[in-house]
C-alpha cells in the first residue's frame, strides 16, 4: 500500500479519537491533575487501536510502517493539543523493538542529560518511562525508580534517580536526543497549525467599525507572516520524518526542531496580538496550544543549540552544499524505498 494512503488511513483514524476522546476539557483536566493517572483512559484507547505500534515491526508485533507514514497522526496530537507523550512513545516503542526490549504499555518519553542522576523531561509528570541520552550511551529509567519534580503548570519535570534505576541499553538504540526533538517539531507543527485556524476564524468572526478584524491590511499581514512559519514548519517536519533511520536522519531532524522552534514565539506571539485580552484568558483554548509551542521551543535544544548542528554539517559537508542545498535530501526517497 502506497505511503500516502497509509498515512491518509491513520490520520482519519487518529482524528475520529482525538476528537471524540481528548476535548479540551480533557486537557484541561491532565494538566490540573499533573498525574500519569489522569490521562490513562485517552492513552488506554490510542493504544487498544494500535496506533502507537505503527512504527514497530511486524515481526515485533507492529505494523511496520515508516515515520514518514505517520506523520499525519503525529500532526493530530499536536492539532489537538493531546497532554501525552504519544509521539515520543512511537519512536521509543519501535527503538526497544529493535533492540529486542519489551516497551512498557504507558506513555514512554525521551530525554537528555549532562550527567547520570539528573534529566530534565519533557512530559515527566504524566511518562510511565524514558529513555535517557548521556555521553556514555543510552539508558531505559522506570519513573516508578525515580524522585520527579514537577515545572509550574506545565506537564514537565526534573527526574532524579539512583544509578542503579538505569538500564543500559544496546549501543544500537542511539540519537535519541534528535528524536525526541524530532518528534517535538512534529507535534509543534499541528499545534501551530491550530493556533493559525483559530487566530484566522477569530478575526474573521469579530467585527470593527462594521466589518470584520480580517479585513483590515494590518491583520492581513499578520496573518500572511504567520501562515508562512507555519507552511515553513510543516515542510521541515516532513523531510524531518523522511529523513528517520537514514544516513541523513541528524541532520534532517535537527532541520525540523530548528525551524519550528524559530516559528514557534512568532505564531505564538502573533496569535494574542489578533485576540487581545481574550487570547489569556484561562477559558479561551488559545492557551492550550501557545504556553506549550512555548515550552516546547525548548525541549531537547532550541533552535540555537540546533542551528549550530546544521551549520556543522554544512562546514563538514561543504561538497553537497556547493552542489545545492537539497543535496542533503538526495538519499532520502532511495534508502526510505530500501528500508519499506
């Protein structure tokens, strides 16, 4: 079955979920509670349907596909504004696969740490799991094993936990803090999309002067400079997935996080300035989507931290450079056809 059509198949099956199981009355309530128990029954009912196998292999019990498949439900999680680590658990599930480790059926998440004991985690409050990057490798912590302390009011935390908590996993389960920012971008692209709709639908509906707020040639070009970050993002998050479990999968994750990072304060910040007093306030769901793109502008490197990686590669490989820019996609359609 074609790529397209896989991923045309899941995403109409993920959205029906989505909206039917996680309102923003539910997000609301995981967020207040900043418990794993809180969003177990939207979790429970994503993973009885099997979407979060898709990446595992069919010999392993999933269903074999390629990131660059699922991108549409990834989408959905960030469109909806899904409080779990659905994405993050996808990848995860399909690295423990590989490495002939049985994933635990709860929200698995990743994380990068400066050290051994300490790691900040991007979903700490409501992970089952994570898989943690060091310099020494890779290491599978139960959060049962460990002390979690929560950011404010956000879904985040700080994870502290004893050496002997971190299972050592294979040195084949690497580049896990790429995919984590990968599977970031992705989420962060849906959601910016949202905000885009809302913002649009907003200043289409409120009137000023006897028309409409998207009449005017100030909000206009607002919302041509936010449409444009957010057409920018989605592209990068798609050549992002293409470019998972290839040679260029660093490189074209790091692409991804760095651009939606850059977009995220712009779309954001964009958004409020069209909605006004309205845009803050608690019951207006605005907020869901930007206080997150915010957070999330961070998790696993800013856009910084990952400008840095693609100018490296850029020094480092200035032959493709000079030959076009789109030369770092080249092997991208050859090794994604190789590995189906």
């Amino acid at each position: 079955m074609e790529e397209n059509t896989m991923d045309d198949m899941l995403t109409d099956s993920v959205q029906t979920v989505l909206a039917q199981c996680c309102t923003p009355q539910v997000v609301r309530a995981v967020e207040a509670a900043q418990d794993r128990d809180a969003g177990r029954e939207l979790w429970d009912q994503l993973d009885a349907l099997g979407f979060l196998d898709a990446l595992v292999p069919e010999e392993k019990g999933g269903s074999g596909l390629r990131l660059a498949a699922t991108v549409g439900a990834l989408f959905a999680f960030g469109a909806h504004a899904l409080p779990l680590p659905a994405a993050h658990t996808m990848i995860a599930r399909e690295l423990l696969a590989r490495a002939d480790i049985e994933a635990p059926r709860g929200p698995i998440t990743f994380a990068n740490a400066s050290r051994h004991g300490t790691a900040f985690v991007p979903y700490g409050l409501v992970a089952e799991a994570v898989i943690v990057e060091t310099d020494d490798g890779a290491s599978f912590v139960s959060l049962d094993d460990a002390e979690v302390n929560g950011h404010g009011d956000s879904l985040d935390a700080t994870l502290t936990y004893p050496a002997r908590a971190a299972r050592a996993l294979p040195a084949t389960v690497r580049g896990v803090t790429e995919l984590g920012a990968l599977a970031t971008a992705v989420t962060m692209s849906g959601a910016m999309q949202r905000v885009f709709d809302m913002t649009l639908g907003y200043v289409n509906d409120r009137q000023q002067f006897g028309r409409s707020l998207g009449k005017f040639q100030a909000v206009q070009q607002q919302l041509s400079v936010m449409a444009e970050h957010v057409a920018a993002t989605r592209v990068a998050m798609q050549l992002g997935c293409k470019g998972h479990r290839t040679s260029v999968q660093r490189i074209a994750a790091a692409i991804a996080k760095a651009r939606a990072s850059r977009s995220a304060p712009h779309v954001a910040n964009g958004a409020h300035a069209l909605a006004g007093a309205m845009g803050i306030t608690a019951e207006f769901d605005l907020q869901l989507y930007t206080r997150r793109l915010h957070a999330q502008r961070l998790h696993y490197g800013s856009e910084a931290y990952w400008d840095d990686v693609v100018g490296t590669h850029v020094i480092d490989n200035w032959s493709h450079v000079a030959a076009g820019v789109i030369g770092i996609f080249d092997t991208l359609d050859e090794e994604a056809t190789a590995g189906e």
